[in-house]
C-alpha cells in the first residue's frame, strides 16, 4: 500500500455505468497527509513505502470527500480503483445497510486515520453540528474554496474524535478548573500570567476562563509580545530549578514555545490539562473541547468531517474569534473511553465514546482461534502489526501489515485470525 500519488481511478460514474456489484471485500488504497508536524518514519514503516522526504502526519482511511480512500475489490486486480465515497453512492444499502443509510444518508459517517505526531500540533476546536452548518453555508456564500487554506468549515458536518494510542501518546485536551490554574500560576510573573490571573480571579468559572483564553490569544500582534513571552518563559525556567510541583506543567510550556518561539499559544497549556495515554488507552473529544495533541502514535475515529478552528501552535490557517464562539468553557477532565474486552489468549478490546457515528475496535491476535467482527454494517480494518486472516462465508483473505480494507454492510458476520493486530472502525 503506497500514499496515493497518481492511482488508476475511475472516473465519476454516469447513470447506467457498470460498477462492480457488492458482496465484495475492497483493498483500500490511502491518502498520506504532509502536515509539518509528522513523523518521517512511522506511517511509511506501517505501509512499507520508501521514504518520501516530507514529515507523514496522518493516514485518512475513509470517503470524506476532500481525501477519499481508492477501493478495488480484493479478488479483482486488473478492476480499477474507485473512490469509496463514489461506490457507496452507487450502492448505499448493499454498502452501508438500511440502518445506517436511515440514520446517516447515503454516506460513510466516520473517518478513520492513523496519526503519527513527531511535536505538538495546534491548539484546535471542532465545531458543534450547528456551527458547523452555519460555517459551511457561510463560507461557501461568500465563496471561499472549499480547499482554500483560510477556509474554516470545509464540510457541513460536526468532528467528535477519539484517539486509541498504539505508542505513548500525549495531548493537551479540555479546560482546568479555575482554582487549579490560579494555583499553577503562584510564583509565575510577568503580564501575560497576570493577563490569565486577573480574568479568573474576577470571574472563577467558565466566564473567566473564556475571558482569559480570549485576553492571551488577543495579544497576537502586540508589539510587546516578543519580549513579554521572554519575560514569561524565564519565569517558567527558573520556576523549574526550585520546585517541581508543576514540573510537567512548565516542561509543557518551554517545550511549546521552543517549537513555536512567538506564539502566545504556549502559555495556554496552563489552562488545559494534561493527559498521557499508555499503549491501548483511548480518549474522547466532544464537540467544542479545546484541544492539542502533542506527541505520538495513535488510531483516530472521527465523524467523517475536516472542520478544524486553530488559535495557535500551527503554520496553518488562525481564526481566534472563530474558535471561540464554537468552543465549551465547561472546566472538565476529559472523556476516557473504557475497554470492553473479548477473549483469552486472542483478544479483542472495543471502544465506544458517546458518539453515534462510530466505534473502534482492536484486535491483538496470538493464535487461529478467530476473533468475531461486528456483524453489521460498513467496517473499514488495518493491520497494525503481523498477518490477519479475514473469514466470512466460505471464504477467508489474508491481510499483512499496513493493509486496509472495507467491508461493506452485505457481507455480513465476518471474522479475524492471525498473530498481530489489527483495528476495525464500525458504526454503533
């Protein structure tokens, strides 16, 4: 599997053209995305695919429009690669079933990604359904282009997330308390803590919280930003050489603002609260949660959307007010997805955020005894590490590292074997 360059794909379908009927297992061909902030080594050595000398950030398995996954029948390599999006418009119920074709559309209603972060990406939102509509019919009246990179809602859909970490993982992700930042602030001088001090102490909730956010972000610009973020990270460092209560806190910060030496952003890490996540270790992000992820190997299932609203720590595209009316100011830890684990020495261990567009499941796999796949529905799977075996009806495909496939709605009960892992995204 190679990132998708110049792929033989067939083109837009008119009405009465042939394409190949389902039941069918599709091969799945993906696109790689060149985000400054990825890893030059872990998706290439997934795929097995030269190295292509730009950072690989993330893999987007899926029929989003802007990216869509080139599907060929497994049994057929001379059949052309056809976007997924196309042939579950062919075939909606054969594809999806009548219960997500009901619920959803004639669409795929998740995404599925592999991200591969090497240092932190940016300080993000996704917007709620209702925003994201108004965004979307917004931008597209004052025609912007959809791919134009200060074009904030490129779909009209909202972005629950949730990322199952494969290696360490680390994130910044949802608002602390007010009392807990106005603690993590003692002996921290400089305006720009007193900017944040200031905000909450006058109003201790989420009010503050939005007023200090809004006030940091705001000094973008300012002529004396250089040198008040000078001021700031000194008081950090030296905070650091005398106590270590807030050591990670203040390691977070000097990190950011190595990466990103002029964005006020890093400071914003005080605000946010820190989560690691060991090997196997979910998290969830509900609409309007701020987040950052910093640094890591994971799986991602996201409601099939690319609406993303940035306030810092990125080269891409900054709209702060935007983030802003979009975001929860709800002070919270947040959401930690339980696994619901199957199996003894073959095991299966399922995921499932309070989202209905998806589920994620993975397989770690140790001998023959096979492992059931959800039954129903549309099913996107991708081998982590070692060989799966992929049984259904009276036959069985053999997947190795890096492969990907979907499994339409029709093929029904489908089962995995095999030593190593795999993931499978499904609809709940």
């Amino acid at each position: 599997m190679a990132t998708r360059k110049s792929p033989k794909v067939t083109p837009l379908q008119p009405r009465g053209t042939k394409i190949r009927a389902v039941p069918a297992i599709y091969r799945l061909t993906n696109t790689v995305q060149h985000y400054d902030w990825g890893s030059y080594t872990d998706i290439r050595g997934l795929l097995g695919t030269p190295d292509s000398g730009q950072p690989e950030a993330e893999l987007w398995l899926g029929a989003h429009p802007s990216a869509p996954s080139l599907a060929q029948p497994w049994d057929d390599a001379s059949a052309e690669q056809v976007p997924l999006d196309q042939l579950i418009h062919h075939s909606p119920v054969e594809m999806l079933g009548n219960r997500i074709l009901d619920t959803f559309g004639p669409r795929l209603p998740y995404l599925m990604k592999v991200l591969a972060a090497d240092r932190a990406l940016s300080l993000q939102v996704h917007p709620a359904a209702h925003h994201a509509r108004a965004g979307f019919n917004r931008e597209n009246r004052e025609q912007v282009p959809v791919t134009a990179p200060n074009r904030n809602f490129r779909d009209a859909n909202h972005k629950p997330e949730m990322i199952v970490a494969i290696t360490e993982f680390h994130a910044l992700a949802g608002l602390r308390a007010p009392r807990v930042v106005l603690r993590m602030l003692e002996g921290l001088s400089g305006r720009l803590f007193d900017l944040i001090r200031d905000a909450i102490s006058q109003n201790p909730g989420p009010v503050g919280l939005k007023i200090a956010l809004s006030e940091l972000l705001s000094q973008r610009g300012d002529p004396n930003l250089a040198s008040d973020l000078i001021e700031a990270i000194s008081a950090i460092r030296s905070r650091m050489q005398t106590a270590t209560q807030y050591q990670i806190a203040d390691q977070t910060a000097v990190d950011l603002a190595e990466q990103f030496p002029d964005d006020v952003g890093a400071l914003s890490s005080y605000l946010l609260n820190r989560v690691n996540l060991l090997p196997g270790e979910a998290l969830f992000l509900e609409d309007g949660e701020v987040h950052a992820y910093l640094k890591g190997l994971g799986v991602e299932v996201m409601a099939s959307s690319d609406n993303v609203l940035r306030a810092g720590l990125t080269s891409k595209h900054i709209d702060v007010p935007a983030l802003l009316e979009c975001m929860s100011f709800r002070p919270r830890m947040p959401y930690r997805p339980e696994q619901i684990e199957v199996g003894e020495i073959s095991r299966s261990f399922t995921y499932r955020p309070p989202a209905e567009e998806f589920a994620l499941t993975i397989f770690d796999l140790n001998q023959d005894s096979p492992l059931p796949v959800r039954h129903e529905g549309p099913r996107t799977i991708l081998v982590l590490e070692g060989t799966a075996m992929l049984a259904f009806g009276n036959e069985e495909i053999v997947l190795n590292r890096g492969v990907s496939v979907f499994v339409p709605a029709e093929i029904g009960a489908a089962q995995l074997s095999g030593y190593g892992q795999a993931a499978c995204a499904w609809v709940p």
